[in-house]
C-alpha cells in the first residue's frame, strides 16, 4: 500500500503552459563582459568587467553592492572568526586538532580580490571595501527602468582550496574557480542582500556572461558557458574531422558565453580528461576529470547515470532549458553552478552517483528556479533533496520502500536535540552547523513529501511542475510555492507554509482511547503537538479487511482524494485545530477491530510514533 502510494510520484504529468499570475513582480538583470588573465604559476589574475545593469525595479538606486568572495579566505576574516567561534566547525575548513585552516594561511596562500578602478558611465565612483563586500556610491542615481555601465578593473588571487574554490585541492585539481570575481549584489522587493561570505548560501542577479580566460595552453577548462572557439582551443572541444588551429605561445584564450544565468564557475587542470557524452533529446553533458586510472573506470560508468537523472528531472520538474550540463572534479564536495558542478571525484561509485545526482538537481532548484538561498535554503536544498532522493532509487535500482526515511529520521533527531531553530532564519544565523544543515536539508525535503500527504501525491507533482514552468528564471519565494500548491489542490495552505517554516511547531496525534459502543467502536484520538494536520486512519479488522478513515483539518477547506483507492474511505467532520481531542465511531465492534494506525503512509512527521497505533489484545 505504502509502495503504491509512492510510486505514483513518478507519474510524468503534462506541464502546464500557464505563465505565473504575478503583477507587479520585477526582478533586476545585469550582463558581463569579463576578460582574466591567469598565471598559474602564482595563482594571481588580473581581470576587467564591463557590467550593464538594469533597474528594473521602482526604485531610484542610489548605492549599489558587489561580492567580493576571495576576501573571506584571509586570517581575521568574517569567516574566519565565525569558524573559530561555531560550536562544531565544519570537518573541510579545519585541521585534525579543530582549528581554523583560514587562520593558518600565508601571504602567498590566503584568497583576495581588488578592485583597483571603477567607474560608472566613464565617471569614476567612490568605493570601499567592507570584508567580502565592496560598497559603491553612484556618480550618478540610478533611475527606475534605465541601464547603467560599470567598468572595472580587478586583481585576485586564488586561495588554497579550503571551502567550495580555491586551489590545489585534496585531489589534485589545480583550479577551482567559483566565487572568483566581482559579482554584483541581489537587489529585489525586500532590497539589497549584500551579506558577507561566512561559508553558506548565495543569491544572485539573472543576466547574460561574456567571458574571456587566457590561460597556459596545457590546461583544460570545463564549466558554465558554451565555448565560443572550440576550433582555437581544442581540448576536446572540437568537432569530430576538424582541424584545429594551432596557436602561438604559451598560453589560450577561452571565450565562453552563458545566457541567463546568476552565476558562473570554471574548473581548470592540466590532467582533465574531457569526455563529450550527447543525451538524445537532451543536452551535451561534459565531463572533466583528473587522468588516473583509478577514476576512469568509474567515470565512464557515471556518464550514462547523469544522462538517467538528466531524463528523470526533466520529467517529472522541467525541461532543462540549456543545451549543455558539465560535471567538473573539484572544490570539496559537491556545489552547484550555473549550468555545471563541481564534485569531488575519488569516490566509491555509488558515492559518485549520490552526488552527481544532488548536484544536477540544483539546476532546477537553484539555477532554474533562483530563490534567495541566503534566507529560504530549505527552498533549495530540501527540494534538491527530495527530487533527488527519488531519482537515486529509480536510476539505481536501490528498491526503497520510504525513500524518504532519511530525511525523517534526521528531522527526528533535531527535534529531539533541541537545538532546531526555525527554517526562515538566515542561513548565516543558525547556532550551529548541524541543525543548519538538517533545517535545510532533510525538513526542507519533508515540507514537499508531507505536503503530499496534505495534498495527494498527483497534486504534490503538478505543483512541482507548475511551479517549474511559472517561476523558472524568477526568484521565488517561499509563498510562491505554497500558492502553487494551493491552486493546483483547491485546498488553503498558509496554515502548512507557516508551522512548518515559521515556527518549531511539531506534530503529534495519538490513539487516545478506543472503547466498544454495542455493536459499534469509538475511537477517541489527541492532538498533542502544537502543528495541526488532517489524519488519514487505517483500520485493520480480524477478518482481514481494511479501511480508511479521513478527518480533514477543517482551515484547509477541503480534503485531498483517497490516496488508498483499492480501500473504502469514509471523510469524517472537520477537526478543528483549537480542539485537542476528536471522536468518531465505525460500524463494527470492537471485537472485529485488530489493529488501527494513523497515518499508514509514514509521510506525516509525527514526533511520536509510539501513540500512534492501537493493537486489540
């Protein structure tokens, strides 16, 4: 029954054409032109920017923010410091003794960016740099729906790889460049999010890149962007027959372009292996990886795993809208781009899957669909979770019963901690790593796979792709996705949206009492958790039938279809919320009754599993 109901969260519905209904909605953009310069041999570059930004907004700018995300990986840095104070600092960004290895760099070692010239329309502005974050006074104010030009010219230098980028990582990768130039702050409805780098989330400005690297010509780059010169360069870019044109010097330049996107990562090595793998109907997915025999094998196996999981999110969320994917060894993990990842690469192979999956996930929630991160992770990760949790046990065969059992189980243990804090504090605000990451990750994924319990699992997928098709390349926020799910399902959710992101409610319903009436059976149930929600009731008899009883939760204003069709259900009365017990009786009596549980799905997180069943004796 179990196996039935989640199964049919892989039914492939029909997109809906439908645009969003958001009047009103603006969302700034911005195009770069940037050429770089690196020298590998010291790690440092130099580059310039040629940014058109669009005030799209109503407002008159008067002041705009740029990231500056090298900067974070300096002793005495935000990061820094925050790394030394948090109570359990992350394993990747410390040594065995727990210490900081941002504090330990060297002048040659630490991460910088400087802006050495700016100006604004020719006319140079004023500018400080604040940490990881440059403030810039306009010469001139910038006027609702009109461009600006910056020009700008910068230098970096590319820090030992601690955290996502950075240099000469564990496994050998020369260059792991994200978060690697002056990026233009997000500007929306709630104004700037200019926030400091401290190691968590980001959100970014949708626009076009222009982008130039030269580079010593025996490195491989693989990234965001469709290269430009494929016949200049080579590398395994070219076209199958063609020659390619042979360069003088020492040294390639790359030119990529990548449409709409907010951000842009490149990887380079001179040990990449590059291997073109086409998806029919699909994108070209591209693969770089170091030249070691002990990751080929896996490599090439991983390469028709990522062609499943391209199919697979394609289906059941969105058409992937670009015409490329490229899976890049390096940083410290896994982390998502625009158009692209960066995973570690010496993995077992299961491993390798698990986060190529996650990853490539993120190009829907993310880098598709582009929420404030910083402020809703849990939009992000936690849907990332869920869709990808899916897709493991189809494309892997791993047969799971609960695919989500993961995620309820950690969401148990936080609550159990008592450390949990609410899923709407920002990213950068969490006490602690661990429940940050369990908040984001594992509840973020439960606010889908419980909604739908709430909703039904047909109208939990046509969410899914409505709010794909309405939202894709917008910033959505986290009512966006409730009022989704609220038009496809006809039932109200803010009740839903708000105990579960809002606040640290649990939920816990318990068989209270279940007494014999003649020839009938009371069941008496409790709500002892403060977060309401409808009950689905199982009730299993001694002749061996079943059946289901419903109690809507009566703010929801409707109830979801029978998620158990091959079973009679019975919709009981409303349950009011402010009621903490409710009753009702069947037509058999109890002598017949041999067992009752609630909520036989297990999609409900219910904190206590204990008081969730009756058992006659």
């Amino acid at each position: 029954m179990l196996q039935k109901l989640l199964n049919c969260v892989f039914i492939c519905l029909g997109l809906f054409s439908l645009q969003a209904q958001t009047p009103g909605y603006w969302q700034q953009h911005v195009d770069y032109t940037m050429n770089i310069d690196m020298d590998v041999k010291t790690y440092r570059y130099t580059g310039t920017q040629k940014l058109v930004y669009t005030n799209n907004s109503p407002d008159v700018l008067n002041r705009v923010y740029y990231h500056l995300y090298f900067n974070a990986f300096q002793p005495g840095s935000e990061m820094d410091i925050r790394l030394q104070n948090i109570k359990d600092p992350d394993g990747r960004m410390t040594t065995t003794d727990k210490k900081s290895r941002i504090a330990s760099l060297s002048e040659d070692e630490i991460g910088f960016l400087k802006v050495t010239d700016l100006k604004q329309d020719g006319v140079a502005v004023k500018h400080t740099t604040e940490g990881t974050v440059l403030v810039v006074e306009l010469a001139t104010p910038l006027q609702p729906g009109s461009k600006t030009t910056f020009d700008m010219e910068f230098n970096g230098q590319v820090p030992l790889q601690i955290r996502r980028s950075g240099r000469n990582s564990k496994e050998g990768v020369a260059l792991s460049m994200s978060q690697w130039y002056p990026k233009l702050a997000e500007y929306d409805f709630e104004g700037w999010h200019a926030h400091p780098y401290i190691a968590r989330e980001f959100h970014g400005v949708w626009g076009d890149y222009d982008v130039k690297i030269t580079i010593d010509k025996t490195y491989t780059i693989g990234g965001t962007g469709y290269l430009q010169n494929p016949q200049e360069i080579g590398h395994g870019y070219e076209a199958p027959g063609i020659k390619v044109k042979k360069q003088r010097g020492k040294t390639l330049t790359w030119h990529f372009k990548a449409p709409m996107v907010h951000d842009f990562m490149w990887g380079a090595d001179p040990e990449y292996v590059h291997d073109v793998y086409p998806v029919e109907g699909g994108p070209t997915l591209h693969f770089f990886y170091k030249n070691k025999p002990e990751l080929e094998e896996k490599w090439k196996r991983l390469q028709p795993k990522t062609a499943a999981a391209m199919e697979f999110f394609s289906n059941n969320v969105g058409k992937y809208p670009y015409d490329q994917y490229s899976v890049v060894q390096g940083g410290d993990g896994g982390m998502e781009y625009a158009m692209s990842t960066l995973i570690t690469g010496e993995r077992k192979f299961g491993s390798l899957v698990g986060v190529m999956v996650h990853e490539m996930a993120h190009s829907w929630f993310q880098h598709v669909l582009a929420t404030n991160e910083s402020k809703h992770e849990w939009m992000d990760e936690g849907f990332t979770t869920f869709i990808s949790d899916l897709c493991m046990n189809q494309i892997m065969e791993q047969g799971k019963t609960n695919v989500f059992e993961g995620s309820y189980r950690n969401y148990y243990y936080l609550v159990k901690s008592g450390k949990e804090q609410p899923q709407s504090t920002h990213a950068d605000r969490y006490a602690e790593n661990m429940p940050y990451g369990i908040a984001a990750y594992s509840k973020g994924s439960i606010f889908l796979s419980q909604l739908g319990y709430v909703i039904g699992q047909d109208k939990l997928m046509q969410t899914l792709q409505k709010y794909f098709e309405d939202f894709k390349f917008k910033h959505p926020t986290p009512n966006d996705i409730k009022r989704t799910a609220e038009k496809v399902s006809g039932l109200e959710l803010d009740w839903y949206l708000t105990d579960w992101t809002q606040t640290t409610n649990t939920i816990d319903y318990g068989v209270k009492e279940v007494t014999a009436e003649g020839n009938k059976t009371k069941i008496s149930l409790e709500r002892i958790g403060l977060m309401p929600m409808p009950l689905d009731i199982l009730v299993v008899y001694k002749d061996g039938t079943q059946e289901t009883f419903y109690a809507p939760l009566r703010m929801m204003r409707g109830e979801k279809a029978n998620p158990y069709p091959s079973l009679k259900r019975t919709v009981l009365e409303d349950w009011p919320w402010t009621n903490p017990t409710y009753e009702f009786t069947i037509d058999r009596p109890l002598s017949e009754v041999k067992g009752i549980q609630l909520d036989p799905s297990a999609l409900m997180a219910d904190v206590d599993l204990n008081n969730n069943t009756f058992t006659a004796e």
